[in-house]
C-alpha cells in the first residue's frame, strides 16, 4: 500500500528549520533563521539582551527548540524564574546591561513588554492618554556587556546573533560591548527609523562603524550582518 508519509519523508527531508512557528512580535526570529537556513542541523549560540520572556515576543525560542543555545538577559524582577524553568539550558540572568556597574531606576509597566531603564522614554509612555502606565519603580543592578560575555561566554564559543531589545537604549548596550574581542555574525536593535533617514540612525552608523552592514528590516527592528 502507498504511504503518502514515508514517500514526503523520503524524497522531501524534513530539517532542523521545518517548523516554522514565530514567537517574536514581529515574525524577528523568521527573519534571523532566514540567514542560517542553508546550514542544515546547525546549533548555534545567541545573546538576548532584554529578552523579557521564554516564549512570548521572544527573538530566541525558535532557536532554542532547535538546539540552539544561548544566553538570556532580562532585568524584571521575577521574570528570570520562568528563564530557569523553560530554558534550563540557556544562562539566565536577572540584570541590566549599561555603560559602566552600576543600579539604576528600572521602570516597570502594567505591559512587561514595555518596562525599561529609559527615564524619558517611560514617562512619555506612561501619559494620560495611554493604557500603559508605570507601576512600579525597581533598583537593578547594570553591568557592561562586555564584561558580562567575558565572565558568561563559554570559551571559545562564537556569538551567531545577538538581539537587543532595551525600550530606548539600544545605543547604550551596544558601546558596552567590547567589539574587538566579541563580534557576533548578526545584531538585532530597536530603530523604527525609515530606510531615507537611515543615515540619521545612531544605531546604523554606529553599527556601520564596527564592521556591519544593515540586511533587513521590519516595523521596529533593524537586522545587521558582520562583513568586517
């Protein structure tokens, strides 16, 4: 008897990248497996610097669920034990990345997705107008980035993407990083700036800088490649 199944399984192979299910906010995820589908059972290893949760809006799940590993970074209060019970494998951290060591004021929103260091950006979302609203205020303690990759990346292990989502200070996290030692292949920052004002992006020429040429975009996020 024919068996439809086996014949699909024989003559059209199923790979690590089938399942097509996006998590993030914007179909991000899609977008950064479209860069390594050519790379059939790759397990590579990311860093998500505000990665607010183990499944929703989240840049990295997908990943995950096809044997990627990586290293989770989420300042929230509490929001680290759901990292530690769905992403076991993974490194969770339960900090803020900024310039230098430091605690500063972390503003939490009745939206998680949208909590933040940014004093500016928060109060101009929490406004009369808006559903959103600060709802508590929280010390949390900041360190350079790259002094966290040098305490938490395991030796020798390459960075194939990094994603940043940090409502604001995108900019921030990125010169904490120390780019001579940590080059990851791909970047992902928050710039809902438009491709005629790309040159007025901070984020673009700073990127530019170190190396990375901007290869996609979507609403919110701007995708960069490493081609020095």
């Amino acid at each position: 008897m024919f068996n439809l199944k086996k014949f699909i399984l024989k003559h059209f192979p199923i790979d690590q990248f089938t399942s097509l299910k996006s998590y993030s906010q914007e179909g991000e995820d899609m977008v950064i497996r479209s860069f390594f589908e050519g790379m059939k059972n790759y397990k590579g290893f990311f860093v998500d610097v505000g990665a607010h949760h183990p499944y929703r809006y989240s840049n990295t799940l997908f990943f995950y669920q096809n044997g990627w590993r990586g290293i989770n970074i989420e300042p929230t209060p509490g929001a680290i034990r759901l990292f530690n019970i769905f992403r076991r494998k993974d490194i969770n951290l339960n900090i803020g990345i900024s310039d230098k060591k430091d605690k500063l004021t972390f503003y939490c929103f009745n939206e998680p997705a949208l909590n933040g260091f940014s004093k500016e950006h928060s109060k101009e979302i929490d406004s009369a107008s808006n559903p959103y609203h600060i709802i508590e205020e929280v010390d949390v303690e900041t360190y350079p980035l790259a002094d966290v990759l040098d305490k938490y990346l395991p030796a020798g292990q390459k960075i194939d993407f990094l994603t940043i989502d940090v409502e604001g200070l995108d900019l921030v996290v990125l010169k904490s990083n120390n780019w001579a030692k940590f080059k990851p292949s791909y970047v992902m920052a928050e710039d809902r700036i438009d491709f005629e004002n790309l040159a007025e992006s901070e984020v673009y020429n700073y990127l530019k800088e170190q190396g990375y040429q901007l290869v996609a975009k979507t609403f919110r996020t701007l995708f960069f490649k490493l081609i020095s």
